[in-house]
C-alpha cells in the first residue's frame, strides 16, 4: 500500500501590510512593514487603532461653519478698529493728557476727557473682539480648539474690570491696590497668549501652517513683552483710568504707553529706541495677522449656516 503525500495550500491573508510610516499613538514606534492585524511590538496597542488615528489627521477637515466663521472675522474686524483708536491715544497731542490741578472737574480738562473715551471704546472694543474670536467651536471641530477658547475668554474677562475697578482703591497703588492690577495683568498676560494660540488654532485649522506658526510664536513673544514693558521704568501714568489703560497691554497691540514712546521719541525729538520701536514693529505684526485672519475666514462665512455632524462633544464628554 503506498502512500500519498498531503500538500497543505499555503495560507493567504487577507490583512494588509502596512507600506507607509505609520506611528504608534501608545509609544511612538513606526509600525511599517507590520501586518495591520497584529499588535505593536513595543508597546502591544491595536495596530488598528494607531491606523485610524493616522488616517483621521491627513484626511481634510471639512469648511468652517459659516456661523462661526462670521464670529471669527466680526472678531477680528473689531480687534482692528481698536487698533484705530490706540494709535489715535498715541497721536494725541501731550496738551490733552495734561491735568491743570489735582481732581480736576472734567469741564476743565475736556481733552483729557475725550481721550478717556477713546481709550474706553478701544479698551472695551478689544474685549469684545476677543470674546468673538474666542467663541466657542461648533460640534465636530477640534477638540483642542475648543478648550483653548475658554482658557482665553475668562482671564481676558476679568482683565476687562482692570481699569475701571482700580481707581476705586485711591490714588495709592500698595496693599489691596496692588495686589489687584498684579492679579489682574497676569490674568491679562494669560488671556493675550491663549488668544494669539487660538488664533494660531484657527489658521491651522484652515490649513494655514505657516501663519499658525506666526501666531504660536507671537503667543510667547505677546506675553514676554508685556511683562518686559510693564516692568520698564520709562513714565507709567497713574492709577485713573485713562493711565491704566495707556499703561497695560491691549490685544494684540500691546501697551498703548510703549506706542506713543516709540511715535514722540522718533517724531519730535528724532531718538529712535531699538527697544520702543521694537515694540511698536511687534504690534503692528500682531494687527496684520489679525487682519489676515479676516481675509481667510472671510470666504468661509458667506455661505448659509450648516451643522457640522462629528463627535467633537461626545469626544470631548469622554475624557
């Protein structure tokens, strides 16, 4: 009786291998070369899961909402025009800052009057913009987005009060005083960075990687200027409000104070302060990003409203 020899087919699968760079979200690992169905060597996460998340980041967003692309560019209108009015303190003649004797009626100071209104709309107006641009994401978007807004929109909030709470405490900026307008600019500094980074959340979302890495990097420039400039000694005002305002930074054009250094040492006295002229070259970057950002955004906000459908809350809900 002879025998036959059993030949066993060989075993084909049906499961991919991976030909592209892939990175483990567990460890980092690149999983190229591995069969999809198997788990990373490293680590031993899913190779499915790394594969899905890979496949969620190059694959396109879908267009802004125009509802919320209209706040964005509203926002970033606004945060112009108060541009305007900053730079109108900042070419206000030095007669119109002048007090003629100490608690002057404002009926003998019209000027001085005039510009606490100015700096009031610009100061105000700057909130407002800000509170615009940080308007919460609708459902489907970014999830780090959407937490960045809030980060950006309280501090920026309580910033708002700085100078119209401070005087209430008198002329004397020790003890409770200066314990406030301290708080209160860090809750500023604060608010201006996470603002810029939202920005920067904004462009990147639109595919705009290099004016996202502009405003990151102005995220970090914004707040270290303003601690630098808020410590320098070159003749901060005093605790009116109209001082306060001149005297801590405004998104994103800094503080009204350094602009108006910068205009009178190069204009009247021809002096020109690398560092004044430094700070004024950094607020106008900041006004034509902003300006930029309306550009972009403008396109996406003519549209009618649509609902975006994603998992943005259930995500968000989640962790």
């Amino acid at each position: 009786m002879g025998f036959r020899t059993l030949e066993i087919p060989p075993i084909v699968t049906t499961t991919p291998v991976l030909d592209s760079d892939v990175p483990c979200v567990g460890c980092g690992y690149n999983l190229r070369g591995l069969d999809s169905s198997v788990r990373c060597p490293e680590c031993g996460l899913s190779l499915h899961i790394s594969i899905v998340r890979h496949r969620n980041r190059r694959r396109p967003p879908p267009p802004p909402d125009p509802a919320w692309a209209r706040q964005v560019v509203e926002g970033a209108v606004l945060s112009l025009i108060a541009f305007a009015l900053v730079v109108t303190l900042c070419l206000a003649p030095q007669s119109m800052f002048v007090i003629p004797y100490r608690l002057a009626p404002a009926a003998k100071m019209p000027g001085r009057a005039t510009l606490l209104c100015v700096g009031a709309a610009a100061w105000v107006l700057a909130w407002y913009a800000a509170w615009k641009l940080t308007r919460r994401p609708p459902v489907g978007e970014v999830i780090r987005l959407r937490r960045r807004v809030r980060l950006a929109r309280w501090p920026l909030t309580l910033y708002l009060l700085c100078p119209f709470v401070i005087p209430a405490f008198g002329e004397s900026v020790t003890g409770p005083a200066a314990l406030s307008v301290l708080v209160l600019f860090l809750c500023g500094v604060v608010g201006v960075a996470m603002l810029t980074g939202t920005i920067a959340g904004l462009f990147s979302r639109i595919g705009r990687a290099w004016a996202a890495t502009e405003a990151a990097t102005l995220a970090v420039v914004n707040a270290g200027a303003a601690v630098f400039l808020f410590l320098l000694p070159f003749g901060h005002g005093g605790i009116s409000s109209l001082d306060l305002m001149l005297d801590l930074p405004v998104h994103p054009y800094g503080m009204p104070r350094a602009l108006r250094e910068a205009f009178k040492a190069s204009v009247y006295y021809g002096q020109y302060s690398p560092i004044l002229l430094g700070f004024a070259g950094l607020a106008i970057w900041n006004a034509v990003l902003t300006a930029r950002l309306a550009a972009v955004y403008w396109p996406f906000s003519r549209g009618p409203r649509e609902e975006i459908a994603g998992e943005g809350d259930q995500a968000e809900s989640a962790t």
